[in-house]
C-alpha cells in the first residue's frame, strides 16, 4: 500500500512539474494584448496600483534623432529589492477627454517569454520555429524581425549578422544563432 501511494505521489509530482515547466508563468507572460499582469486597456491611471510591489518611475527622453517613439514620455518598471529593470512602458498621445493607455512594451528582463517559450534568450532559430511569415525593417544599428499578424517584433544586432550584399541587411543576414538583443510589444489601436 505504501509502495502505491508513493507511486501516485510520484506521479503527481512528475505531473506538476512537467505542467509547470510547459507554461510560462503568467507573472512574465508575453500575449499580443498582455505582458505580465499588465494589459492594452489599463490606463495609466491605474500603473502606480498595478506596480505597487515593484518600483515605477516616470521619466522623459529627448527626441532628437529618434522617430521610434511618438510619445516623450516613458515608465521604467523596476523590481523592488533586485533594482532590475524589468520594462519600458511608451504611453499614447495624450487626447482631450480619453484616458492615455500604454501604446508600447520594451521587454528588458528574460523572465518575460511567450506562449511559444520565446525571451531575450531566444535565437532566431526559435522564432522561425514559432512564426513562419516576417515583417523585415533595417534601421541604423539593429534589423527588425515581427511576425506578420502579432504585435511582437525583435531587434538583432547588425554586428550579429552575416555581412550584408551592397549594404542591405535582409531576413537570410540573420543566422539562426543570432541573439535577440530587444523584444518589443506595440499596441498602436
């Protein structure tokens, strides 16, 4: 009898963990309308609340040179205790009579994945296993890889690239052990 319980408690055991190891924690969850607990509807009004065990702090960049951004103002999520960045929070225009939500989501910490297992850890190798279809955009420093349909994209390092043809980078440039250096989640409706 004790050899059967221990049995099932085994198995139990093995189950839990194998469930616990096929889903992200959705703590750190990265879904087209949701990065962590946050999602596309909260407005900013209520980011102090939903960061309120972790550290929130508003700043503002100068926009000399970059069009990446529409806003000038930025949130910087901080875990409290560790002082690790976790995101980058990009509000909306602010409009007259409606609410400002969060319109883009810099991933900074690799606990952050996706349903198909995808972190800053991830390879381009990973991403094709998961997308089979790619938006392709070259910029200064890095190229941009979204898969088409998903409000995900991820940045490579030109320096992590195979040379480029007259110098145009395309998506073959990309080895498949290329590094994801950003994740980047937009919500621009």
């Amino acid at each position: 009898m004790k050899c059967i319980i221990k049995s099932l408690l085994w198995g139990a055991s093995i189950a839990i963990i194998g469930a616990s190891c096929s889903r992200p924690d959705k703590r750190y969850l990265i879904t087209d309308h949701s990065v962590g607990n946050l999602t596309k509807e909260i407005p900013l009004s209520q980011l102090d609340s939903l960061y309120k065990n972790d550290s929130l702090v508003k700043t503002k960049i100068s926009l000399q040179g970059t069009f990446r951004y529409i806003s000038d103002e930025r949130f910087l999520v901080y875990e409290k205790g560790e002082g690790k960045q976790l995101l980058e929070l990009t509000p909306s225009i602010s409009l007259e009579g409606e609410a400002q939500h969060i319109q883009e989501i810099q991933i900074l910490d690799e606990r952050f994945m996706t349903e198909q297992h995808l972190s800053l850890h991830s390879t381009f190798a990973d991403i094709k296993k998961a997308y089979k279809d790619f938006d392709f955009e070259q910029l200064l420093t890095t190229v941009i890889v979204t898969p088409k349909g998903s409000n995900l994209s991820f940045a490579f390092a030109k320096e992590d690239l195979l040379p480029a043809v007259d110098d145009a980078y395309t998506i073959e440039s990309i080895p498949d052990t290329a590094k994801i250096k950003r994740m980047t989640i937009s919500w621009m409706n």
